[in-house]
C-alpha cells in the first residue's frame, strides 16, 4: 500500500515538475517578471533534485521516498505559479465607518465611491476601541 502511494506521488511529483518547466521556459523573458522567474528556477532545481533523491530511496525506504516525493510536488507547484504572470495593480481606496441602513443606501455608497475611481474599501468594523 505504502509502495503504490510512492509510486503514485513520484508520478505525480514528474508531472508537476515538468508542467512547472515548461511554464517557466514559456514566460522566459516577459518585462518586470525577472526575479519572480529567477525565484522559480530555483524552486524547480529543488523539485528536481528532491525527486532525484526519492527515487533513490525507491526500494530502500518508502517513507522517505514518499515525503521527498511529496516536497517535490509541492517545490514544483511553487515554481509553476512563479512563472504565472502578474499585473500591477494601484491601489485606490478609503477607510469607511458604515452608516447606512438599508441594502438601497449600501449599493448607492458604493456606487459613489466606485465612481470615484476607488477599488478598494477598508470598512471599519471597531469603533472607539
């Protein structure tokens, strides 16, 4: 039982590990993501050298196999969501004390602050304390 969820997580830990690289080969050279790349590069050299390791301890110990196999997949998922891009984003926003009393006044607050140019509400909820 043991053996066969090894064998299931080391399959599973070269899936990801080659998802991951072909992702990270795919973004290779997009502006401003550089480091996040680099970050990635680093954690899939991990994933492949833990995978290298699990495998060794194949037959040996398949405990150990299986918790190496496991690191492995979960260094492969951080280097694959590395590789995603991301958007900068500006923050735009207010602190606010709720007064309204209805769901009508809540949506025309919203409304106003939306038009506003906000995207972000940070709604008070402790007062005086």
């Amino acid at each position: 039982m043991q053996r066969e969820s090894s064998e299931r997580q080391l399959a599973l830990a070269k899936e990801r590990i080659a998802a991951a690289g072909k992702s990270l080969t795919a973004a290779d050279g997009e502006a401003g993501h550089a480091a996040a790349l680099e970050v990635g590069g680093q954690r899939l050299e991990l994933a492949n050298w833990l995978l290298a390791k699990a495998l060794r301890y194949r037959s040996a110990d398949t405990d150990a196999c299986l918790r190496l196999a496991r690191q492995a997949a979960e260094a492969a998922v951080d280097a694959y969501c590395l590789s995603l891009p991301s958007r900068a984003a500006e923050a735009r926003g207010a602190w606010y004390r709720p007064k309204e009393r209805n769901a009508g006044e809540v949506k025309a607050t919203l409304d106003r602050m939306q038009a506003a140019g906000m995207n972000e509400l940070y709604v008070e909820t402790w007062y005086w304390g």
